[in-house]
C-alpha cells in the first residue's frame, strides 16, 4: 500500500506539473517556443533519474524491434492516409487541392520528433505505466479488455489536447 501511495502522489505531482504546462502553452507568446516538448521529456526523465526507475518503467522496451517495427509500418500504412484525409478535409476551406506541403520530410520529422515522441513518452510510455500500478483494474467494453490506467491515461491525453487548444 505504501508503494502505492508514493506512485499515487508522484503521478498527482506529474498531472500538475503538466496542468501547469498546458495552462502557460495557451499564451500566445508562449506558444511554441521549443520548451514544451523538453518539459514532456524531462518530467519524465527527471522522475526516473530521482526515483532510480528503470527504463521499462517509460514504456522504453525493445523485446522484438523487428516485429514492432513491423507493427509501427503497418499501422501507419492504415492510419497515415485516413490522418491525411482527415487534416484536408478538417483545413479546406471551400477548395480541395490535393497537393503535398513543400519541405514534407521537414514537417514529418518535426512532428515526429517534436510532438509525438515526447507526448508518447510522457502519457503512453510513463503516466500510463505508472498509473498500471495503482490501477490495475481491467474491465470489458464491447468484448475488449481495457485497463483502468490506460483509459484514465487517454483521458488526460485527450484534456491537454482539448485544454491546448
């Protein structure tokens, strides 16, 4: 239970932390500035470092690359071009022009380093670990299992999104 209560507050402590981030990213002149994406990486590497955690405790497991690999590819051979529609249709306004951005292989890199590895890190890799231990609880919902943490999880990611923007 003491273990419990430890993670409990060191993840109570992380959300506020990044309460606190989300609030200051909505000022304009704040916004974008390079430092959101090292605070979604140090919180969690500060964590780490102070609670002498292992690297598996952020998610960072590497048990079979090539079969993740192959996993990741074909995931984004499913999700990227519903992504892609998605964005066109979410930013047209009133013509399609169906052309990609110059300089996509910047734009794809900056994303990738930029906002979805750090946010993964942060939410999938650490909070949602972290919140396994105090959440073990696994319920059923349309024949799949969910565990309690990364539902939890997925709705702090959803809030910092919603809270951002």
């Amino acid at each position: 239970m003491k273990d419990k209560t430890r993670i409990g507050a060191e993840v109570a402590i992380v959300v506020t932390v990044l309460s606190v981030v989300i609030v200051l990213m909505r000022f304009e002149s704040l916004r974008f500035a390079c430092w959101e994406s090292s605070i979604f990486i140090g919180i969690p590497l500060v964590a780490a470092i102070a609670l002498n955690l292992p690297l598996t405790e952020l998610g960072l497991v590497f048990r079979k690359p090539l079969t993740d690999l192959k996993f990741f590819g074909l995931a984004c051979l499913i999700f990227l071009p519903a992504f892609v529609a998605g964005y066109y249709f979410y930013a047209w306004d009133a013509q399609l022009v169906v052309r990609l951005p110059g300089g996509l292989g910047k734009i794809v890199a900056i994303h990738f380093l930029y906002h979805a590895l750090p946010e993964e890190l942060l939410f999938r890799g650490y909070l949602q670990k972290r919140l396994g231990r105090i959440l073990p609880r696994v319920f059923k919902f349309l024949g799949f299992e969910l565990p309690l943490a990364g539902v939890v999880c997925a709705a702090l990611f959803a809030a910092a999104h919603v809270a951002y923007e």
